[in-house]
C-alpha cells in the first residue's frame, strides 16, 4: 500500500501522495507509447530513461555545487546554461522548436563530454546510436511536465520512481524478448547477493551489467551495514563497478543506480571481453556477481584475449571473472550460466579444470526449466566459488518446481519463495565450510561431490542428482527439451567455427 507524504515541491506545485506520483509515470509511459516514435516497451522505456536521468543530474548538480560553494571551491556543471534542465526542460516551448532543441543542440552535446567517469558514461550512451525521441514535440513536452514534477531531493519522491522504474524493466523483461540480454528476474539476483554477501569496504563488479539489478541490489543490502559516514562515501564513490556493451542496457543501468541511492556509480560502456587477461590486469575486484550473455559468439581477435581460445562467450567471461578477482582469500564470485557450461568438455573441460584447481567451487544451484522465460529456454545453474583453491567437494543443490507446475514461464514467475529451501540449506552448507557444525547430511534435493569424482568424470559439473526416488530418475520433458536446446546451441557453435575455417582456408586458397 503506498503511504501518503508531503513533498518538498518547488514554489506553486501541489504536494502529491506517492500513488499519485506512480499514476503521473505511468501516465508518461502511455503518453510515449502512442507517439510514433516509441510504439514498443523497448522505445518508451529507454526515452523515459534519459529524460529521468537528466531530471535527476540538475537536482545532483545542484547538491554538488552547493556543496563546493560550502567548501570554498568552484564546481564545474556538466550541463549549464540552455542545457540546464532547468532551462530547457521547465521552458514554454512551440512543439517544433522544443525538438529541434533536443536534436540539434542537446544531445549532440551529451555525446561529446568527456573528461571524468560520469562524463564518459554519457557520452557513451548517447554516441553510436539513434537516441528515442518523440515524434511529436507536444508529447515531448507532456512528459517533461510529468517528470519535472518529481522531487529528486526527496526521498519519498526516489523510493516510488525506483519502484515503478523496476516494474518497467520486469515489463521490458516480459514482453521484449531481447531484454533477456541484459535483465535478470530479480529473485534470481537476491539470492545469488545473499550468497555472495558483499561487505562494507569491498568492491564489487558487475562484468556485463545489463540494468544493474546486481550492483543495485548489493547496493540495497550494503547499505544496512553503514555506520560511520566514511563508510557512506566509501559506498557511494568505491563499490559498484559494471561495464555494458550496448548503450541502451548501459542507460537503464546507470539510471538504476543512481535511483536506487548510489549518484556516481562507475558504469562504463565497454566490450568487456576486448580486454586481454593474457598478463596482468589493471583492476581487480573482491566481489563479483553476473549473469553475463550466452549463446553468442567472439571473433578470432576476441578469443586471442583469453588463455583458452573459445568462441563461446560464456567461456571467455568465465576466464575474465577468475582473472579480475583479487588474489586475496575471500574474494568470491556468483555467476549464472548455461546448463552445457556444467557438462561440455574440450576448452569447457579445460577451464573448469583451472577453475577447481585455483579456487574453490564449494556451490551449483540448478534452476528449474523455465526461470528466464519468456525471453530464454536454455536451462541455467548458478555457480559459486572464491579464493582460495583448489576445490576439495562440491555443495549441489536442485530446485523443484511448485507442484502442479511443469516450468517457470511469463505467467507462472520465478518467485523470492521458491529459493526458500535452498537458503536455509545453503546457510547450514555454510556454516559447515566455517567450520561451525558438522558436514551436512543429503536432502532429496541438495548433496555433496568430491572434487575428486569431478576429476574422474572429465570435469563434468552437470547436477546428477543421486537421492532421486526411483519413479524419479526420468527428468521432466522440459527438462529434457531444455537440455536438447542446450545441444543445439553447441552444435551450432561448433558448425559455425567449421564454417569459418573452411571459408578463411578458400580464401587463402585465393
């Protein structure tokens, strides 16, 4: 139930109630989604983005230059002048010089800035691609009546566009098959944080960060932990790091972000797999939580960055992940991947053999067909593991789906209770790792693998599940079906890697 408030609104608004505020977004979202421009959930939600964004830069500008005003020094804006929202977006504009502003004056300069992380960010989201705007100048200027309404020095204001924010990326997740790339079901994300249960004064990172639901969340459970202000700034200014390779995701990220509390996150656009892990790498993390894309493919000149050369882009994150993570006792990772990363071998073998002999591997949770439907049916595992190595056993858990349920699908959701029982075993598996009680006895769905029986079986870390009444040794169809997408999806890889050989040998030929 949203809770009424009284705002701090600028002199002759009304104060709204946090319903009447959410009303007023979603009101946006419809204003956007009949103009010709923005039709789809993907358009209306990236043009919503930006202009948030900029609606909360100038209330952030204003703090920071109050406060060097405070400290005695000078502040530079970012955006000053006509490009202040204040400016431009509270103006009385005529609906066509409203956008020709926008096109010919504002964003080409939002995609020159340069000069600091946050002027990097911009300009990367702005740059190499046609940003949304409103066909027509009159919705343009409904909407920014809209969002010049919220209060971004409040609170009250923050929490309920956060909250409805988050509702649209859960929308876009649904209803746009390519936001799989870049949106994790929330669930899944707070459980892999618990897990891993990123600590004040840790840094955490976010390889292929999408919208940030990773980094926000560690955010949302770190920030329980302050107790001195040092520790705040420390939050705000050396925690959270992502990079994002496409502009979009990389805008409704750091948007994520800074509407979840964190105002200057370290967000790059940046291919992540460009960088080579071949030597020494510059930063390193102590926490690491992602759920990097799978099923896609890298070049010759991406795979030549890694020390085992794969097409396969789960593969090469996996690699860049054990590469980036501190060599500190501690420092951990949580990581979904594909269900045929646990079973295949080749390089896939060859990883997972550094991977047990360098860290310790101590947990896999098999998720159930369907947890990222609708946009994905390839059955999924999380894999957990930290310094230092090797692995000696391996804690597998397997979660069952609701009864009467055949998979998770759009309609029928993973949920925060279905990880229920994994929670309350993991945390009995963990203190057993700690050394606090005895070793765990098995469950139907939870048992232990020695690293050595891994070993034996060519480093498969597929989840056979040996407590498995007898009527229950035959996997449910989709389970089946879910694994035969998996196949498929390694054939083609494979296939694709023969036709490249062929076609680069005729060239040669030539």
């Amino acid at each position: 139930m949203l809770r009424p408030y009284t705002s701090t609104t600028r002199e002759g608004m009304m104060p709204q109630t946090r319903e009447s505020l959410a009303n007023d977004i979603w009101r946006a979202c419809d204003i956007l989604r009949r103009d010709d421009n923005c039709g789809g959930v993907m358009e209306y939600v990236e043009h919503l983005a930006w202009l948030l964004f900029l609606r909360f830069l100038d209330a952030q500008e204003e703090v920071w230059e109050t406060e060097a005003a405070l400290e005695g020094r000078s502040y530079r804006r970012i955006l000053d002048g006509d490009l202040r929202w204040s400016y431009w977006g509270r103006r009385d504009w005529d609906a066509e010089e409203l956008l020709h502003f926008v096109h010919g004056r504002l964003i080409p300069y939002l995609q020159t800035l340069s000069g600091d992380p946050l002027r990097e960010t911009i300009r990367g989201v702005f740059t190499e691609r046609n940003v949304v705007v409103a066909a027509s100048g009159y919705n343009l200027k409904a909407v920014l009546a809209i969002i010049d309404g919220i209060d971004f020095h409040n609170q009250d204001d923050i929490f309920t566009v956060s909250h409805v924010y988050e509702e649209l990326l859960r929308k876009l997740g649904n209803e746009n098959r390519m936001a799989g790339e870049f949106f994790t079901p929330r669930p899944v994300v707070r459980f892999m944080v618990s897990v891993v249960g990123p600590r004040i004064g840790e840094t955490v990172y976010d390889p292929a960060c999408g919208t940030c639901g990773f980094l926000a969340e560690s955010y949302v459970r770190m920030k329980e932990q302050v107790q001195r202000v040092e520790e705040w700034r420390t939050l705000q200014e050396q925690t959270f790091y992502g990079q994002e390779k496409k502009a979009v995701p990389a805008l409704l990220g750091t948007l994520n972000m800074v509407l979840h509390g964190v105002t200057a996150p370290h967000i790059l656009r940046r291919n992540t797999l460009e960088e080579s892990v071949l030597g020494a790498v510059q930063e390193r993390y102590d926490a690491v939580l992602t759920n990097p894309p799978f099923g896609g493919t890298e070049g010759r000149h991406i795979q030549a960055n890694f020390p085992v050369r794969s097409n396969a882009t789960e593969l090469l994150f996996l690699q860049h992940i054990m590469k980036k993570l501190k060599a500190r006792d501690g420092a951990r990772c949580g990581m979904v991947v594909p269900e045929g990363t646990l079973f295949r071998g080749g390089a896939f073998a060859e990883v997972k053999k550094q991977l047990l002999e360098q860290f310790n591997l101590h947990t896999v949770v098999s998720l159930p067909p369907g947890t990222f439907a609708p946009y994905s049916d390839v059955k999924t595992a999380l894999i957990f593991f930290e310094r230092p190595g090797p692995t000696r056993e391996v804690w597998y858990y397997e979660m069952g789906l609701p009864e009467g349920l055949k998979k998770f699908s759009k309609g029928s959701p993973i949920q925060d209770e279905h990880f229920a029982e994994a929670r309350e075993l993991w945390r009995v598996w963990d203190a057993y790792r700690r050394g606090e009680r005895p070793r765990p006895e098995p469950t139907d769905h939870s048992w232990i693998v020695s690293a050595e029986e891994i070993k034996e079986r060519g480093y498969d870390l597929s989840a056979h599940n040996p407590n498995r009444a007898e009527a229950e040794v035959l996997p449910h169809p989709a389970e089946l079906t879910a694994t035969l997408l998996e196949r498929v999806r390694e054939l083609h890889s494979i296939l694709k890697n023969l036709h490249e050989m062929v076609s680069n040998g005729s060239q040669e030929d030539e």
